[in-house]
C-alpha cells in the first residue's frame, strides 16, 4: 500500500517468494495460455469431485472402506503417500489405512513423514499444507521432511461434528515442483466431511464385526 492506500502494482518477469508479515506467497507470471488452461483444469477437478461426492457407498468391508477412503484424498491432493490415522480426544490412536508409507510405522517411532504437521493439524483442528515450492522456510527446518526428500505434505483433520474430531488422514509427495493451490484446499475441503462420515460409518461396521467374531461358537 501506498502512503496514500492506493494499491502498488508489481509485474514479475519470474517466480518470486514474498513475505506478507507472516505469511509466505509464491508469484508466478502466467501468459492468458496458461491462465485458460488452468481455468480448464481447475473446471475439471471440481468436476470429478462432484462425481466422488454422488457416487453411492460400494458394498465394502470396513478395511476396503478405509482404504478407499485414503486413495481418493490421495487422488483428490495428487500426493503418493498417504496414512489415515483414527484419532480419539485429540491422540492419535491407531493407523487405519496406509500407501506408500510402512504400514503402522506412527505407533512405533518411524513415521516418515511430518509430525510436526500432524500434531499441528490435530491441535489447531485444521488443515496444514507445506511445500518446497511455496514454503522453503517452513518446510526447511524439519528433519524428517529433508530426510525423507518430501516436495510437499497435508494434513487433514477429519471432524464428524465441529467438536468431534476422529480421524486424520496425512498426504505427501516427493516432487520438489508440488505445491497446494486454493484450489486444492477447496476440494480437499469439499471432500473432507464425506470423507469424516464414511470413516464414523466404517468404524461402527468395523467394531459391530469384531463384536460378532468374538460372539461366535
């Protein structure tokens, strides 16, 4: 702003990192090309959500469910590894789902990805997004992202009600090029009640399971 709160226009010739008091932003100059086929793009993600969102519920076992559950936010952030944790009174308590990542590595100390993202997410009950791309300061002092040569991660709380959060799914990508978009927040959003509903559902199945087994001669 200027001295007399008129808008300063800038015209970037290349990708320039700007801070706005704490917050991080990328600039990219983009050619009309390029803005259309964006547009275009960003048209057809919206539209396949749609289509995720009126698909009916498949005849599934609760694991299927579960890991259905994982792929499809994968497919929705385009990330290559996923978890999806259960989560009680704030804690994670166990892994539900994984890809890509060592089955249950969360309970015994190897997690690959980003603690400091999934606590952040479980404490705030909001999603986190970090790249390379957009986030190089936030994303370079964590150990296990350099170490694990991660481009890009989410977070994501899953909450059945405001109050009643029960669930986590946790997404990352090694493309150093990856970055989250507000778009992409948008449709992870638009996807993440869907998501908190199928998983309430899939563990009651799961649980209505185990009490039949243990229940039979």
């Amino acid at each position: 702003m200027g001295s007399g709160g008129g808008v300063v226009e800038h015209v970037f010739e290349r990708k320039t990192r700007l801070a706005i008091g704490d917050v991080l932003a990328l600039a990219e100059p983009v050619t009309p090309s390029e803005a259309r086929q964006r547009e275009a793009r960003a048209r057809s993600r919206r539209d396949s959500i749609t289509q995720l969102q009126a698909i009916g519920p498949a005849a599934q076992t609760p694991g299927e469910t579960l890991q259905s559950i994982l792929l499809q936010l994968m497919q929705i952030a385009e990330c290559e590894r996923g978890m999806l944790f259960e989560v009680n009174e704030g804690r994670i308590v166990r892994t539900l789902a994984t890809q890509g990542i060592e089955a249950d590595n969360w309970s015994r100390g190897g997690f690959s990805g980003s603690h400091g993202a999934v606590e952040r997410a479980l404490a705030d009950r909001a999603p986190v997004f970090l790249s390379k791309a957009a986030d190089a300061t936030g994303m370079a002092g964590r150990a296990s992202v350099i170490s694990g040569g991660i481009g890009a991660l989410a977070a994501l709380p899953l909450l059945q009600a405001p109050d009643q959060l029960i669930g986590l799914c946790y997404l990352d990508s090694l493309d150093s090029e990856r970055s989250f978009t507000e778009l992409d927040g948008e449709l992870l959003g638009a996807f993440s009640g869907r998501a908190a509903t199928m998983l309430a559902l899939a563990l009651v199945d799961a649980r209505i399971e185990a009490l039949s087994r243990a229940h039979r001669p």
